[in-house]
C-alpha cells in the first residue's frame, strides 16, 4: 500500500482501478478501503501528491493553485468565441490528488432541493441524497440538524478567522437592497437572501479537501494494505475484452512530472471507474471508443460503443469580478499574501490568521422581483415563467471576495477587493471532444458560454452586475469603483465609475439609473470578461440513453460492461450552487452503489 510515482512491479492486477483521483475519486476509494480492506483498489492521478502540501493546506493562498503556471491545475484550451469577443477561454480544473477539492475557493455552498428532483432518475432526489449530505459533513454552523450532518470526515466551519467588519458591511447593504440576512442558506430550501458563508476548512484552519479527509488517514495507518495510489500519471484508454467488459486501463507517467513516460497497462478484476472530471472523463471514454461514432472515426478510434452524449452538452457557471475601492485596512483584505508583500512561511510564523481565511465571509442567492424579470423582455419572462418562478431556484449567486490584485505603484490608496457575480443555470450549451487518439492531441473544447438563443445568460448577467454594485455601493467601506474592473461607460454617465479618498464615504441610498448606452456598454464588458467559475459539469450525464445520456441510475456506462461514471459529468442539470459539494454527494452516493453491489455496507 502506499502512495507511488512508479507503479511497484509486482502490481499487475487489482479488484477496482479509479481513473483520476479528484474530489470524487478520493471518496470512493476511501469508502470502499474502509468497506473492505481486503479489496484491492488501485488510484491513478495525474497530478502530483497533495499531502500536507502548504499551498492546498492553507485556505489564504488559494489563488496560487489556479494561477497560470500552476501545476496543481490542468488549464483546458477552449476555442475562440464570437459570443466572448473573439476570446478563447482557458478553464482550469484540478489537476492534484483531490482534484477540485485541492484548489477552489473553499466555499460551503449546497445545491437547492429541487435541483437534485430536476435530475428525474429514481435514487437521486433530494429526500433520497440528504443521507449522504449528512454523512459526508461534520456541520460547525448555526443551520437545522435535520439538514446536516455532525460526525462526516469533511469540517465545515468558518476556519477560525473572519475579518471583523467586512462580511457584516455586506450583509446590512444587501439587506436595504432587499435581501434578507438568512442564517442557513445550505438547508435546500432557503434561497433570494444573503449571509455569512461556512467554508469546508476545520475549525483550526485547514483546507478539507477529499484526499486528506478521505485517503490520507487510510494511508498513514499501515492497515489498508490493499489501497494503492499511484500519482503523476494519467489513464490513456480503458481496455475491453470481447464481450465489451472493462478489464483494465493503459497508462503513462505524467509529460508534464516524467519527461520520458513509458505506456503501460493495469488489469481489474471487478470495475473500472472513470473520475477524471466534466473534462478529462469524456475525453478518456472518447479515447477508450466509447461515444459518437462519427467524433471517434475522425479522430481514428476504433468504435467499441456507439453513445453520442459522451462529450455533449457541457456546462459551466460563468461569471465576472468587478473590483472595488475600500476603506478597508491592509490586514482586513489578503492583499498582503495575494500581491506577496508577505510570504506564506512568514505569515503562519508570525501567526497571521489570514492564512485560515479563503477570504469570502459572506456570499447571496439572489432573483429578480417581477417588476425586473418584466424589464428583462418578453423572452427572458416567459423563460422565467417556465423554470424560474415556480421553484425555490437562484437566477444567480454573489460572492463577496476580500483581495483583488491591483498595482499599487498606480493605485497607492486604499484596499480594493472584488464581487464575483456569477450564473446558477446557464441556458448555454458547449462541447468537448477528442480530436485524435494521443492524449498529445488538444481536444476540440467549445465553453459554449452566452450562446443561448434568446440572449437569457446575458440578460441574466446584466442584471447580476447592476444588483452587486448596489449593494457595494451602500457599504460603509465603499470609495468607488476600479475602472479597469468594470465596463467602459461614458464619462458623463450616471453609472461612472468613482474614486473616492479613503476619507470620504457616502451613504447612497438611490440606485443608478441606466441608459440604453450603459446597457451596452455592460454587455461588451461581460463579452470582454466574462470567464469561468471552475463548476464544469454535464459531459457524460445520467440520462437514458435516447436523451443524450451516458451512464444509467448506477453510473453503468451504456453499451459497455464493468466501467461507470463518478463525478460532476454525470450531473444532467445544473445546480444553484458552488459545485463542490454536488461533487461529494456523487462520490458518497457512487460509493454506495458500488458497495451494494459487491455485497457491502456502509449507510
């Protein structure tokens, strides 16, 4: 057992081989190692071992993993697109051992109820997935104990630090917006408020991401002898024996860790399971001949199973980060380790409890009232009408985040920080394919973002970006607005942008009134700077197969046996949330299945 960058020689067969070991990998072969500890489960990542690894462990330099240059990320290239002003995004996921759940932002956020119902397939509702929320969770917070859990590997709690008056300023300036402070906004119900977010950080400050919750403490006892994970490789393909069973998988070192890699190949006696990500997995099941067989024949596959939906309909919250100007001090932002005038091994000798801090205290879930869905156009009200006004669903959620990377040779006074504003269900769809056997070959990755046919993403985002800066704008920190961080409007118009001196406050109690001008000028800003959200979802659903599905109700890939589907690409309709902790719940829940189905039990 043990953690390896070569597989042992003598390792040539195992009972399970999980492909990728993210946010959901980790907890199945945790679950399964504690099930069983005579299973013999064998992790490939392709990313480097995260334990105890400084920049993962601690939530106050986050932003590091995601930064270009990183190796804890793996960046996907997407293609130019007329809708984002000719940009080609690049959308970063995890690319360490606990996936996701190594580098994103750390915020507690759950999916409404009605969005696990929207997924129609029995076994998934959200009566029938609250055990596992509880079950994964050790709650901290102020929330209902019908709706958490208190004794799950995964802490959620404030991580020991909040900047004193930051989150609190938000919250009292949303409130005379007309959004009510709730106290549990992640009880699946509660919705169109704001208040102070939890994080999945422990109470002593340290990052809870799936591989230290879930593998690392199986690893360090000495009694998993059968649990083995294997790093800085990546799973080229799937082998199939005749009867199109899923027998083993043929791997390479990592290009990126070993530069001469040679291929190789793992047999498994029971299942293979596919936990790369909404980007990696459907490449590898397209590599593997699974998918469109037109997609497989170009790109010079042999075809093993004809299931068109591989690859189809990603999606993916996208949003913007409008920056601001505040009165805040130094110490009440992280600018300080964000623009590295403090180095991390400082911080934490000097006890600088900013390194508990992902920095986000306090967050929304907001809709439109009638009057405003009204003012949007007759085709966003009747979209709103269908899928928005019946349900206790966010049109979008806000994130109030303390740093904003700002050159202070240009910008000397004040601390600014940023609102992110981003989507909760994307009408947008996009795609992603293999565009040749190697997995040298780029893929062909469409984001797909604002290109729905009646323009409601983007309709959506201009009002998101009116309703945050009406609230910043009746904080008592507010002193203006950073005009590189939001859209170019004329100087002479109502919506400007300020600088204020740091001694100088307002009390705005008026909203800014927009020109059709002002309109325009937002919408070229969010074609110019619109990005992702790092929630990708969608490329291998849990649909029947005629609906453009992939994996059935126990994640069974369809045309082939002995291979399933666990993590966030199965999801087939998006959530109004955060993703992570949608992440969690699939690899709690496939967990499960898998053990049901060896004869196990865990809940």
């Amino acid at each position: 057992m043990g953690i390896y960058n070569e597989l042992p020689t003598d390792l040539n067969e195992v009972d399970i081989i999980i492909a990728g070991g993210g946010t959901a990998g980790c907890i199945v072969a945790g679950r399964l190692a504690r099930a069983d500890p005579s299973l013999s489960i064998l992790v490939i990542e392709r990313g480097q071992n995260n334990f105890n690894n400084p920049n993962i462990v601690y939530p106050g330099v986050f932003f590091r993993n995601i930064s270009p240059g990183s190796t804890s990320a793996i960046f996907w290239q997407g293609e130019k697109s007329e809708t984002l002003a000719g940009r080609s995004l690049i959308v970063p996921s995890g690319g360490i051992l606990g996936g996701g759940s190594s580098i994103n932002f750390m915020m507690y956020t759950r999916a409404q109820g009605c969005d696990f119902d929207s997924w129609n397939t029995p076994g998934w509702t959200a009566k029938e997935l609250l055990p596992y929320l509880k079950k994964l969770e050790t709650y901290h917070g102020d929330g209902h104990p019908d709706t958490h859990g208190f004794e799950g590997p995964v802490h959620i709690s404030d991580g020991g630090y909040r900047s004193e008056k930051f989150g609190d300023d938000f919250i009292a300036a949303a409130t005379k917006v007309g959004y009510p402070d709730i106290v549990d906004l992640q009880d699946l119900e509660s919705n169109n408020g704001v208040g102070h977010w939890l994080r999945y950080v422990s109470p002593e400050g340290k990052r809870q991401d799936t591989a230290h919750t879930y593998l690392h403490p199986l690893l360090n006892d000495g009694k998993y002898q059968n649990l083995h994970v294997l790093v800085e490789t990546q799973v080229v393909r799937v082998l199939f024996d005749e009867q199109k069973k899923a027998n083993g998988v043929e791997f390479s070192q990592t290009p990126m860790f070993h530069p001469k890699a040679t291929t190789k190949v793992i047999k498994a006696r029971k299942v293979v399971i596919l936990s790369a990500g909404a980007c990696g997995t459907p490449l590898l099941l397209e590599r593997s001949g699974v998918g469109n067989p037109e997609i497989l024949q170009q790109a010079s596959v042999p075809v093993v199973a004809n299931v068109p939906g591989v690859g189809h309909d990603y999606q993916d919250h996208n949003g913007v980060f409008s920056v601001y100007k505040t009165s805040l001090s130094l110490h009440e932002t992280n600018n300080a380790l964000l623009g590295e005038l403090q180095t991390l091994e400082d911080a934490i000798k000097e006890g600088n409890p900013n390194v508990k801090w992902n920095t986000i205290d306090a967050a929304a879930k907001i809709r439109p009232n009638e009057s405003e869905v009204a003012a949007l156009g007759p085709e966003f009200q009747a979209a709103w009408e269908k899928d928005f006004k019946g349900e206790s669903k966010p049109l979008g959620l806000l994130a109030l985040i303390g740093q904003s990377l700002v050159d202070r040779a240009v910008h000397p006074d004040g601390e600014f920080i940023s609102v992110a504003s981003y989507s909760a269900y994307p009408y947008s769809r996009g795609s992603i394919h293999i565009k040749g056997p190697s997995m040298l070959d780029p893929p062909r990755f469409n984001t797909g973002y604002i290109s729905d046919e009646n323009d409601f993403d983007l309709k959506a985002h201009i009002w998101q970006y009116k309703k945050q800066r009406e609230i910043i704008r009746r904080t008592k920190m507010y002193r203006g607005e950073l005009a590189s961080g939001h859209p170019k409007f004329s100087p002479d118009s109502n919506a400007a942008c300020l600088d204020l001196d740091i001694d100088e406050s307002m009390n705005i109690t008026e909203d800014i009134v927009y020109s059709a001008e002002d309109d325009k000028a937002i919408e070229q800003y969010l074609r110019e700077n619109l990005t992702t959200t790092w929630h990708s979802l969608g490329t291998a659903k849990m649909a029947p197969r005629e609906e453009m599905g992939v994996v059935d109700r126990s994640l069974n890939v369809y045309g082939v046996q002995g291979l399933k589907v666990i993590d966030l690409s199965i999801v087939p309709e998006n959530v109004g949330a955060n993703t992570n902790n949608t992440a969690l719940v699939v690899g709690e829940k496939g967990a499960d299945i898998i053990a049901k189905e060896l004869g196990l039990s865990m809940l």
